[in-house]
C-alpha cells in the first residue's frame, strides 16, 4: 500500500485482505453480528485498551468483535506499508465499518485530538455517511494518554463528532459503574480513558480495564437490543 501526500498527511486505504492464520479472528467466519473495535496505537496503550473492549463485547453471547487497526500516516510520498501488518489484527477496511453493528474507536491524543492515521480513515467514510449505513448503530470511544491531565475528555468528545455526524447513537460509562467513583487514573462518563504514563509504561491498573471492558460490553448489549427491535 502506498502511503501518498501532498502537504499533508495521507493513505491510501488497503483493499479487505485475508487474514493469516497467524491471526485468527473468529468473528470474521461468525455470521454473529459483530462490534467493530478500530483503533490506533503508536506505543501500545491503546492497543493494550483494545483487547480489553474485545474482552467486554466476548462477554455477550450472540454478537462477536471484530479488532482493526490502521496504518500510520507520512508525508514522505515513497513511504510504503505492508497491506497486513507483521503482527497484531489487520488494517481496516470501509467494508469493515459499514457492515458492524456497533463501533467502538480507540486513539492516543494527539493535542487534545485523535490521532492522524484514525482520522484519515473516519474522513474516507463520506460513502457511508451519504448512504446513512451507520446510522442508529452504539458506538463509543476510548483513548490513553502520557500525563493524567494530558487531553482525556476533549479527545473523547472530537472523537465523537464524526459519529455523529454520521448518526450514531454514543455510549458512555454511567457512574453505575463502580470504578466511575473509584478511578485514579482513566475513566470518564464520555468513554474509557488511560494514564498511560510519560514513556508509556504505565500499565493499565484493575479499574481502567473494568471499565475498557464494560464499554464494550455497554455497547454490545445495546448492539442486541437495537437487532431486537428493528426484527420484531
């Protein structure tokens, strides 16, 4: 995949690729529905976060996660990344994203924002916003930051203008959630959230995935109920 640009930052989107057996996902052979968990992640937080939503959606039966990551972004016009990265879930496609019931997206900040390659990915969906194929599906946001301060809440909520836009319906963190009280670190009403530390190397504590958990199972759940009612 060549990774173009201009002034700016920018890539081509890969085609939908096979996974290797290297990396099976079962939701993609499960005719289950699926929750679509589309991330990006430089130092490995927000993938550590990842997994931790793939966990809470496991948790529902009758509807399965589909983990996607996306390439990073150059200005260099020659820069080229491989179609299937050398470890970790595949690149997203648009095709993942229009089928899923429900989204949950996941990104460092990057000044109080998402981060670049996430973003270019979500400004490729102006087909599925003009089609309407995302709108009344949950969707829910999460991300990791260095310092405690570091742009939690207004990365969250840029995150979630885009969903928006597209008509999804957002899923918080309600403070029946027991750690919503008791975090020292990541946690917030707008999605999960975690201190990640200056260098990164702060792991998340026991609160931080209960709660990376129960978002993805909030909208899991939500993903059932909605099915539920548009069949009946």
């Amino acid at each position: 995949m060549t990774i173009l640009a201009d002034d700016s930052l920018c890539y081509t989107p890969p085609p939908l690729v096979a996974l290797s057996s290297a990396f099976p996902m079962p939701s993609d052979r499960s005719e289950n529905p699926y929750v679509l968990v589309l991330y990006y992640s430089r130092s490995g937080s927000t993938d550590a976060m990842a997994r931790q939503v793939v966990r809470g959606v496991s948790t529902v039966s009758g509807i399965d996660a589909r983990l996607r990551t996306v390439p990073p972004v150059s200005n260099d016009c020659e820069a080229i990344t491989d179609q299937v990265p050398d470890d970790g879930p595949t690149y997203a496609s648009q095709d993942d994203l229009c089928s899923c019931a429900g989204l949950v997206l996941g990104s460092p900040t990057r000044f109080g924002n998402m981060a670049a390659p996430l973003k270019y990915f979500m400004d490729q969906s102006s087909e599925l916003w003009l089609s309407g194929s995302l709108i009344d599906k949950p969707a829910a946001v999460f991300t990791s930051t260095s310092s405690l301060h570091g742009g939690q809440e207004s990365t969250l909520l840029s995150m979630q203008l885009p969903l928006l836009h597209h008509g999804m319906l957002l899923v918080g963190l309600p403070y029946s959630e027991p750690g919503m009280m008791t975090t020292q670190a990541g946690g917030t009403p707008y999605g999960a959230s975690h201190w990640a530390g200056a260098t990164g190397g702060r792991s998340m504590d026991a609160t931080e995935q209960e709660l990376c958990r129960a978002l993805g199972r909030r909208v899991a759940e939500l993903c059932l109920r909605l099915g539920a009612g548009a069949g009946a």
